[in-house]
C-alpha cells in the first residue's frame, strides 16, 4: 500500500512538470505563431522609385502608421545606375511581363501614354476634392479623354542656375541681375563681359529626354504650330535660325564647350560647378539630388533660380516636367497602394519632399500660402514658370518619337548635319513611326 502511494506521488510529480514544461514551451512560442499569423495578414506593397533617404523616412513612416496591416517595400532604381532611358524599358518589361510583383511605379510623367494599357484606372479611389486640391499643370499627363490612370508625386520645371558670386565680379552688375531675373535673352547673354570665364553656358545635348526638354526651350513657345501636334508642327525656318544661332555659341564665339554633346543633368552640375561656369540649365531638384564631388559642396550655396534665356520678343520658356505615380493593374494590393500613394499627397509628405528633396509640390495649398512662399521664394519663381510653361506631346508612341528627335538633335549639335537636315530626318523617321501603329 505505501509502495503504491509512492508510485502515485511519483506520478504526480512527472505530470506536473510535463504540464509545467508544455505551458512553458506554449508560452514561449506564442507570440512567434501570434507574428507569424499576423504576418500572414499583412498586405506587401513594393514601390519601385529611386529610393532616396526622404523616401525611406516616408516610407517608414507609412509603415508605421499601418503596422500589422500594410508594408511599403521600396525598390530602389538609382539614377546613378538606371538613366531615364533605362528606367523606362525595365518598368516596360516588367508590366509586359505581367508580373505582380511590383504594384507601384514611379514614371516620368511623359511616359504615360505607354503605360496606359497596364496602369489601373484610379477615378474610383480619389474624391473630387483630393483631385481638385492639385494643381491643374501637375495633372496635365494624368488623364486620357476623363480616365485617371496616373496621379501626380512631384512637378519639375526647366530652370536657369545662375552663380551670383562670379556675376558679381561684373560692372554694373545690379543691372545685369535684374536682366536676368525677368528673363534674360540668349542675345544679352552671348555678348556679356564676365571677368576669368572661359565658358559662360551649359544645357543638356547628350541623345536622351534631356535634350527633347531643352529643344523646346530653346525653340521657344512660337515655333510651333498648335495642329499636327503628332509630328511636333514645327515652325521650320524659325526652328532652323534658332538652332544655328545655338550652335555658333559653340563653334564659332565657343562660350559653351563643345563636350555638352555628352552631358546629361548629373555632368552638366558637376562640370559647372568644377568649371565655374556662370550659367546653366536644369531641374530644381538637381541641387539636392544629383552626387557631387565634395570639393563642390560649397559652391552649391551660390547657385541661385530664374527663368532661362530666350530670344528676343518672346517669353521664356521652360519644359514642365515631373513624376506620376501608376498602380499596376496586375498587383493584388491595389485598395492598399492608393492608401500609400494618398500619403505621399498628404500635406506633410509633401512639404518633406520640397524641403529635404527639391521636389516642387504638387497641392495647390502650397502656392496659396504667402508666408511659406516667402520662406521660400525659389518655390513661387518655380510656380510662375510652370503656369507659363511649355510641353512635350501626349502621344502613345512619344518615347519613340522623343527617341528620333534627340538622336538628330545630338547629330546637329555635334556638327555633324545642318538645321534643316535635323528637322527633314526627324520628320520623316516620325511619319513612318505613325504608318506603323
């Protein structure tokens, strides 16, 4: 009897600690299977962009904010490894494909038209007042007929940057600052007096988009017809004067280097900084964007905004640009990725964009605001020419288009054919563009 009483106790005891150990195993695992159920749930959007550190801080965030729910995964495109060209046939190949991999895509708002196909049409996820508190110029490339395929994530205009301390080494130099604030023309500037300079202008004139954004600025607003937009409606004998007349600032008075037919936006920056060039044409978000050598940091400081030259007679004319977002029509988290896409349009997204990136903001609240502007009066100056502003053509086929035109653009620039070669080549390579589609 007191043998069988031991062998219970025993018994007892080794339930004990089993039931003891599983509750401590169960305990332990708990929150793993809680996370790895949880986990399960959450909704993955992988956002393709050039992934700067704002748009890690935004996208963390987001992340934050939606924790359990939603993860933005970003894919990083760098500028640095991925041109404009480039960037454009990888998300072709990657919408083509079908893949559902990735649900958002950044696009240079001019590459709309061919993305269409594969964008979801957005109309059913914005109300009208989160439409309309965009300004109309950043929508310009949005719609197709009143389809909403696209939504804006910054704006972009052409600019003139100009170095005032070698400016100001000139005579009479408040009256030349006032020229070139109101618009100075390229006569004005090709006969300008600047003490220690070898080159006074940069632009871009490698063969890629760069170049089709300073085309139409250097043609200016009445070179072109408004009908026959298909093929650009070009003015020819004012288009062809004006080229020339840019040409012999590098062959002939050689105020601008002969090289700048290999120059996108990251060599024109460097190449002016590192030369002291006075003037040169880009984007506003290059000053914070593009890498530099760091001997040059010091020099960005002096680089002030206006509008760029033009011809006599008429307004300037800058190229007003951008990125939109899409959302594939094949990703699976499309209720999700307007929900991150409606964050990067928040008031505070956007004013953290402007100020840590240069990305000019695309609400209408920041153009209202008489005291931010005054804060920042570089961002008002960007507005005035965005309103006054000049644009590439919609069209499905204007990558291809685009392709054709800086392809003998560059020829000219090089010296290598005349005006009226450039404009006859790219015509008729366009016209056999439209008999094909």
């Amino acid at each position: 009897m007191q043998k069988n009483k031991k062998n219970i106790r025993l018994i007892l005891v080794i339930s004990l600690v089993i039931i003891s150990s599983l509750l401590t195993i169960l305990l332990y695992l708990f929150p793993l299977i809680r996370y790895s159920t949880a986990s399960k749930n959450i909704k993955k959007i992988y956002f393709a962009e050039n992934i700067t550190p704002t748009h890690l801080r935004l996208i963390n965030e987001f992340n934050k904010l939606n924790k359990g729910k939603i993860e933005v995964i970003p894919i990083n495109l760098p500028y640095e490894k991925f041109s404009t060209n480039k960037r454009k046939e990888l998300i072709t190949k990657n919408l083509r494909n079908r893949t559902s991999r990735i649900d958002i895509y950044a696009i240079d708002v001019v590459w709309g038209e061919r993305f269409i196909k594969w964008a979801e049409p957005l109309n059913r996820y914005f109300s009208a007042d989160e439409i309309n508190g965009i300004f109309d110029a950043a929508k310009h490339y949005c719609y197709s007929d009143s389809l909403l395929y696209s939504v804006p994530f910054f704006a972009d205009v052409g600019i003139l940057y100009y170095r005032e301390d070698i400016l100001k080494k000139m005579k009479n130099y408040e009256e030349w600052e006032n020229k070139i604030k109101r618009g100075i023309t390229w006569e004005e500037l090709s006969a300008m007096k600047i003490p220690n300079c070898k080159y006074k202008y940069l632009f871009q004139a490698d063969a890629y988009e760069g170049l089709m954004c300073n085309f139409l600025e250097i043609a200016g607003r009445n070179a072109f017809y408004n009908s026959d937009a298909d093929i650009l409606g070009m003015k020819k004998n004012i288009i062809s004067k004006r080229l020339n007349f840019i040409r012999n600032l590098i062959y002939r008075q050689k105020i601008i280097p002969k090289n700048i037919t290999n120059f996108d936006e990251s060599k024109t920056f460097n190449y002016a900084l590192q030369n002291d060039v006075p003037f040169f044409r880009g984007w506003p978000t290059g000053e914070k964007n593009i890498k530099l050598n760091k001997k040059l940091f010091s020099k960005i400081k002096r680089l002030k905004f206006a509008p760029l030259p033009r011809f006599a007679g008429e307004t300037p004319a800058s190229t007003v640009g951008g990125w939109n977002l899409i959302v594939s029509k094949n990703s699976n988290n499309k209720k999700e990725s307007v929900k991150f896409i409606k964050f990067l349009l928040s008031k505070s997204s956007q004013k953290i964009i402007w100020e840590q990136n240069g990305y000019l903001p695309v609400l209408k609240s920041f153009y209202a605001d008489s005291s931010y502007l005054s804060k920042y009066p570089e961002l008002k100056l960007c507005f005035k020419l965005i309103k006054n502003g000049v644009y590439r053509i919609k069209h499905p086929q204007y990558t291809r288009i685009s392709d054709i035109l800086t392809a003998n653009l560059n020829r000219f620039f090089k010296n290598k054919i005349s005006a009226d070669k450039f404009i006859a080549n790219t015509l008729a390579e366009i016209k056999l563009i439209k008999s094909r589609f």
